[in-house]
C-alpha cells in the first residue's frame, strides 16, 4: 500500500480497512504522530491500561527478540477481541522485526489478531521501514507532516463547532497566523481557548470566538514570544531580541516555527508597503491587513514600514525562506539556524 495521503488519511483513521495489520505514522510533526496513533488505538481499544488487548513495544524489546512483534500480532488476547500493539521506534532500530512482521502478514503466514501501530520520527523516502511498508499489502503507511494555515483553520473550527461556538474571520486569522508547525501544540492552544470560553452549558452570551478571547488567552504565550521575536528583529533590537528567543523557546516555538513566524511578520510589511506604494496612507493600509495591526501597535509598525521597504525587504524575506530550507535539508542544528537568520535580520535593520 502507498503512503495515503489528505482526505485518505482521515478516511482511514475514521474506518480502518480491517484486512490492514499494521500502521506506520512518521514524519516530522511528532504531536500529529501522537495524535493518529491513539486515534487508531483508542478506536480498538478505547483503554490504553487494558493489560490483555493493549501492550507498548519498545526498540530494545526487540532488540533480543525480533519475532516478537509478530507473536504479538498474532498473539490470542484472553478477553476475546482485537488487540493494539504499539512501537515507538527510533528509524530503522526496528527495521528487522518490521520486515519480518509484514512479510508474514503479506506470505498469510502470520494470521494478525491484532493490529500493530508503529510510530516513527521524520523517515526519508530511503528509509527501509519507510519502503517496506509503502510495498506491503496488509500495511499502511501515514505521513505526518506541519500544519499550515488551513489546517489550522480546520482544527480550530472543528473543534469550536463541537463546543456550539464560531469564530470571527478576524479571530481565525489570528490564530492561523500564532499556531503550527506542532500539531500537538496547536491542539493543546485551541482547546486552552475554548476552555476560555467556557462549556457550553455554563456559557452566556454569543457563542463566538473573538479576537479579543485570542488575544486574552493565547497572545501571551506562544504569539506574544513570537511577536516579540519578529518586532526585535524589525527594529534592529539584537538585546530585546536574545530575551525574545528565550521567551519563544520557553513557550514551545520551534526553530521552523519561529522562521515561519518571521515570515509571516515580514509578509505583512511588505502587503503593507504595496498597498502604500498602490496609493493608501500608512494608517489605512494598516487597517486593510487581515488581522489589521492592533492600534497599540500602529506607531511601530508604521516606523517598520519606513524601515523596511524595497530591496532590504525582498532581501529579508529572501533570507528568511533560504534558512528554512537549510534547516529542513541540510542536517544543521535548526536551532542555531533559526536564531542566525533572526540575528541577521536585527543588523540589517540597524543599516
């Protein structure tokens, strides 16, 4: 079975193909790795401390004793049903006890009373885990890749809806502009919104998201570390910007959601600095961004804007795009290249 990918995962999640034995989920985003592997497990056997149906395998496990995996497949449970086991590996640590397992279930050789949830880290299409189940018939392969925007958007909205409330289109794009990268950290965000809310039997008033709930409730963490970040960096602030990245590390940012951050910032400048050039005054071209700059924060921005303009701007911009493509090819520390670009970014300001 090829790697599924968008609306088949999703389908395959929601009704898995019983004659399917084993699951592979990997990739980068390890909160959305989570999020599908107990989402398939919980489905089978809705209590992980179920000690006949539900069993956790580690790398070292089966170390010693690669065709563990598939006794355990295949493994009766004493309570009747089916049965989940789970491996966390770390890339090919298990690729031999992998291959034997799918090779059995592939030959009929091992008749699975179980299903097997591997869960992996990033896995390059080279990976001999990776080919071994993309060429399996009886396994399937789900590649776990960064939110974007909208699927933020759909996160965010599907779980509001489930909460009878809405979003304001301005509270939307706030949000998709604060969260990603982490999905595991994106879902813990909106749900901490919508607890903000209130639940709904106890809610009065409008069932409906603003941008002042979002403001109140997440700027302060992940967005307002992030926002900080990219003003530093703007304002050619090196000292407001080392406190910055310290704060943006705590609150949970990635390197490539930091950079992802940085863009996003430098994207609104330059919308901005068009809308300015087609005609608008600084002031309404602040209003026409979506979300429109917050009126605490006009008189920086606008002082950005003279800033940062023309070939400086491309330039950034440029900058900011080159380092995400180092950090996601080239095996270099993300970290240092996140905080490289963004200090790059506070000296072309002070030029």
């Amino acid at each position: 079975m090829v790697a599924l990918k968008g609306r088949a995962i999703n389908s395959f999640i929601a009704d898995r193909d019983k004659s399917t034995g084993a699951v592979l989920i990997y990739g980068p985003d390890a909160g959305l790795v989570r999020e599908r592997a107990d989402l398939i497990a919980r489905a089978i056997v809705p209590d992980f401390k179920d000690p006949f149906n539900y069993i956790e395998l580690t790398d070292a496990d089966l170390k010693a004793e690669p065709g563990r995996l598939s006794d355990e497949a295949a493994a009766l449970s004493f309570a009747g049903g089916e049965r989940v086991i789970r491996l966390r590996t770390a890339g090919e640590a298990s690729a031999k006890a992998i291959a034997n397992l799918l090779g059995g279930l592939d030959g009929g050789h091992v008749k699975a009373n179980g299903v097997v949830v591997i869960e992996a880290g990033e896995l390059t299409p080279r990976s001999g885990v990776r080919k071994t189940f993309e060429k399996s018939k009886r396994g399937a392969a789900l590649p776990c890749y960064p939110d974007g925007p909208a699927d933020i958007r759909n996160m965010a909205t599907e779980a509001a809806r489930a909460e009878g409330l809405g979003f304001d289109d301005d509270a939307l794009d706030l949000l998709a502009s604060i969260l990603g990268e982490d999905h595991g950290v994106s879902r813990a965000e909106i749900n901490k919104l919508i607890l903000y809310k209130g639940p709904k039997n106890l809610r009065s008033g409008a069932g409906t998201v603003t941008l002042e709930d979002v403001r109140a409730s997440l700027v302060d963490g992940l967005g307002d570390a992030m926002d900080d970040t990219a003003g530093a960096c703007a304002d050619g602030a090196p000292r407001r910007l080392a406190k910055a990245l310290h704060k943006a590390a705590a609150a949970g940012a990635s390197p490539i959601g930091l950079l992802r951050a940085l863009q996003r910032s430098f994207a609104r400048l330059q919308a901005a600095n068009k809308l300015v050039e087609a005609g608008d005054s600084p002031a309404g071209a602040m209003k026409k961004l979506r979300p429109p700059v917050f009126f605490a924060e006009q008189r920086a921005f606008e002082a950005r804007l003279h800033k940062w303009r023309g070939a400086r701007l491309d330039a950034a911009l440029r900058m900011l795009i080159d380092a995400e493509l180092e950090a996601k090819t080239t095996g270099a520390p993300q970290k240092e290249i996140a905080e490289r670009a963004a200090l790059r970014l506070a000296v072309m300001a002070q030029r």
